[in-house]
C-alpha cells in the first residue's frame, strides 16, 4: 500500500512565512534559519559531525476489525488505523509565535513529503472514508508530523493444518519501506502501546490467544526483487497474532455424530447371521452417511499433501464401519457352510484357526474298513437325508430340509440307521445341538475325545457375541489414543 501521496507531482512549497529566504548552508545545522521545503526530498538530519543520519519514522498500529481467516485462500482482512510519526524541521514554524498544531486532511498531505511504506504480504489495500478518504494530517511547531489513515487490507497469512480442527496459527503484518534503505530511512515501533486492539473486537471462528511485534532488517539484491531494482537493507516491522480456533463446532457437528454413526453400525451384531438385507442395508447406509459427513468439513480447506488430524479421525471412524461390514461377511459365510468344525478347544485362537482352515468333517472310522465300503454304508443314509428334505405335513404344507441336515424336536429320539451291508455294519449316527441341527455324517462314538465340535451356525453367533464387545473396545482405546495425541503431543 502506498503511503507518499502527491511526491511526484508539482514544486517544493516553503513554510517560511512565504519569505522564500532559504539557509544559506543546508549542510551546516547550525544555522538558525527556515530551509525550503521540497516534498521530493527526505528532510534532513546530521549528527555532530556533519553526517547526514537516516529520519526515523515512527509507527503504531489500531486494529479495529479482523476478520476470521479464509482457509482456502491463505489471507485474513483487516480494518486498522496506521500511524506514521516522523520530524520534518523544515516544516517548524515555532518561529512564528504559533503554538497550535496545523490539522489537515488528504489535500494537506499531499503537499508534504510522506515515507513510502508498503505492506509486504498484502493481497489487496485500500483507504477507507469518502472522496477526501479518511486521512488526517497533523503538524507541531516543532516540525513533527503524525499522519493517520484508516485502511483495510487482505493479507497473506501461511497456515499449517495438520493439527486441524484443533490448530493455531499465527498470521503476521509486515511492513517494509519502499523507496529508502536502512541509510535514508528507519522504521520504528512507538515506544508505548505500537500494537492495539478495539476492545469491542470479536472473533467467531478463533480466539485470540496472544500477540507481539517485531523489527527487522530485510536484504534486497538481485535475486531478492521484494523492492524492485534497488539493492541494499530495509527496514522492516512485523506484528503476529496468534488464534487459535474455537473447536465447540466441530465437536458438535462432526466428531459427536460420527461417533453416533459408528456406534450404530454395531447394531449389525446383534441380529441373525442369515439376515442379510438388514444387515447390508445397515453397513451400506451408515458408510455413505459418514462419507458425506468428512466430505462436508474438508471442502472449505485447501488441498495440501500432509495428513490432518481430522483425516486421522475420519479415516479411523471409516475403519471401524467397513470392519462391522467385513465381520457380516464373515459370519454369514460360515453360517452357510455344511459341515462341522473340530475344535481342539473352545477359544477364540483355535476357532479362528479353525474356520479359516476347517478340518474335513469326516474322520476314519477304522484302518481296516475300504472306501468302497465306507461309501456303500452311509448309501442308504444318502437316500433317507434327501427324502426328508421336502414332506408334506398334515395341515398341507411343506417342509424344506436344510442342506444335509435333519431337522427334528429335541423331545424326539435319535435317529440312527444301519447299513444293509452283511459284512461289514457301520452306524451313522446324528445328533442334537442347540440350533436342533442333526449331524447325520459323523460317528459320534468314533470322534476323540480331545476334540470337541460346533456347528456353523454356533461359530457365527460365538463370533458375533465377541464382535459386541470387541468393536466397543477398540473404538475406546482409538479415542484415547486420539485424543492424547490432540491435547498432550
């Protein structure tokens, strides 16, 4: 933004009470007498041994307005009054028994020479106020000259969101001079308060944690191009900002019902394996929920190659939902299998191993029977299971079998057939469980008594009574890995 109204146009004026007498040694202080006044040129300053010195200029800065940070854009807008405080002594007129500063506005200060200061990260700038524009203009007989103006700008701000929505950023407003090096011009903050805030400011998004200024010097040379085609040092201010973001709605709009969705994607595990539609229609409607709620809070962010911490929760919450809809796929693939699982023990290690490698259900009922043998003594079983599997009742309805399995009342005997073979006599035994599925395929007497075995459908309900309780666990121990990581890292 550019500070050095009317310096290119017109002649020097004088404010030596229009005498137009100038010093006849500009470069001797000590002459006591008015020099012309040209807005082209610096005033002028010496040491005591005639050196010309660099004018230092002043500054303090009043923010009456910020406005929440643009995440995708990179910048945030600032309404704020700019003070520039310097001392021109060829504009004293102490001299002329006036003690009264000379108050003007815009037309005033374009008759005067103004440091060219600019901000170094700004996007867009300009002067508030009417056509006269809201600059105030302000001399001492003394030569002291305070030029304010309130102006607003969008500044660049770089922003980190790995920590996001729980991150802090600090967002800075750098002031450089133009025109004039470290030689000509020095850039100072105010000794008392540079920095202030309108009390009545508020924030919606952030909060401000905290804030602090800074002076530096700033190298331009012929790679650096930040001040044209002038090389040298420049001075250079600063104020940062710190805000840190208001995280009360994200926590009720994202993390709360994501937590809700996971939770009711675990209702799967307490209905039946074989139900299929409701337990797919489940899984797929709580992962297309989820899916449009992370998608809805990352539009607003810019696409940066990092992993957010928000990711982090989404992608966990996502694992969870797809792990109850792996786990449907699961029990209801072993609730369709026809044979039973040998167990050496009943825990969670060997059915697991168990079901992912089934033993056959068949065992050797003796060394010494043939397989030709073996196969004509269960024939006739064959025949029985299949003509089981559709009989009419009383009432004229229609029994359906269930794969190979007889389906009786547990009040009712067993059934036990003998093959018609006069050689060899082998019974093929069924029995009861819990679900009334009989196993009609093995000898109970000839099973080891080491081995212990369940049905399907009992290995999909023992796996979906684990599932009610692991998923929970797991969930917990993510949340307070999750959330240490966020508050304590």
């Amino acid at each position: 933004m550019d500070f050095s109204w009317g310096q290119s146009r017109g002649r020097g004026m004088s404010f030596n009470g229009g005498r137009g007498k100038p010093a006849t040694d500009p470069a001797n202080p000590a002459i006591n007498t008015c020099l012309p006044h040209d807005r082209l040129e610096r005033p002028f300053e010496y040491d005591s041994d005639g050196k010309r010195l660099p004018i230092v200029v002043k500054t303090r800065i009043y923010v009456y307005f910020l406005q929440n940070l643009n995440s995708d854009l990179l910048q945030f807008k600032m309404h704020a009054l700019l003070q520039l405080r310097f001392q021109d002594k060829r504009l004293a007129y102490k001299a002329f028994n006036r003690s009264d500063n000379i108050l003007g506005q815009k037309h005033l200060s374009e008759r005067l020479w103004l440091p060219h200061i600019f901000f170094a990260n700004e996007r867009e700038s300009s002067i508030l106020g009417t056509d006269e524009k809201d600059v105030l203009t302000s001399l001492s007989p003394e030569g002291n000259v305070i030029i304010s103006t309130r102006m607003q700008a969008s500044l660049y701000c770089w922003m980190n969101f790995q920590k996001f929505p729980f991150d802090q950023q600090f967002c800075s407003t750098v002031l450089e001079s133009w025109m004039y090096n470290t030689s000509d011009l020095i850039l100072e903050w105010e000794p008392h308060t540079p920095i202030s805030f309108d009390p009545e400011m508020r924030l919606t998004e952030y909060n401000m944690a905290q804030f602090w200024h800074n002076t530096t010097i700033v190298q331009s040379d012929g790679d650096n191009l930040r001040h044209g085609a002038f090389a040298g040092n420049y001075s250079s201010l600063s104020f940062t900002v710190n805000l840190k973001r208001e995280i009360g709605f994200y926590l009720l709009d994202y993390y709360l019902p994501s937590m809700m969705i996971v939770a009711i994607s675990w209702v799967s595990f307490w209905l039946q394996a074989d139900a299929s539609p409701p337990r797919i229609m489940l899984g797929t409607s709580t992962m297309l929920s989820f899916i449009t709620l992370s998608s809805s809070q990352s539009k607003n962010l810019p696409k940066v190659s990092y992993i957010k911490v928000s990711e982090v929760w989404f992608l966990g919450c996502t694992f969870f939902i797809f792990g109850s809809l792996v786990e449907f796929a699961f029990v209801n693939t072993i609730w369709r299998r026809k044979e039973n699982i040998e167990l050496k023990k009943v825990n969670s290690k060997y059915i697991i191993k168990s079901t992912l490698t089934p033993r056959p259900a068949r065992r050797q009922i003796g060394g010494s029977l043939s397989n030709e043998s073996r196969a004509r003594s269960c024939s006739s079983l064959d025949n029985i299971v299949s003509s089981t599997e559709s009989v009419r009742n009383g009432n004229g309805t229609v029994n359906q079998g269930f794969n190979n399995y007889l389906t009786v009342h547990p009040n009712l005997p067993i059934i036990r057939t003998e093959c018609a073979e006069a050689d060899t006599v082998s019974i093929c035994s069924a029995r009861t469980n819990n679900d009334h599925i009989v196993d009609v395929d093995k000898d109970k007497k000839d099973t080891p008594p080491t081995f212990t075995t369940m049905t399907p459908q009992e290995i999909a309900m023992w796996i979906d009574r684990r599932s009610r309780f692991l998923f929970p666990a797991m969930f917990l121990a993510f949340n307070a890995l999750y959330w240490t990581f966020v508050y304590v890292l």
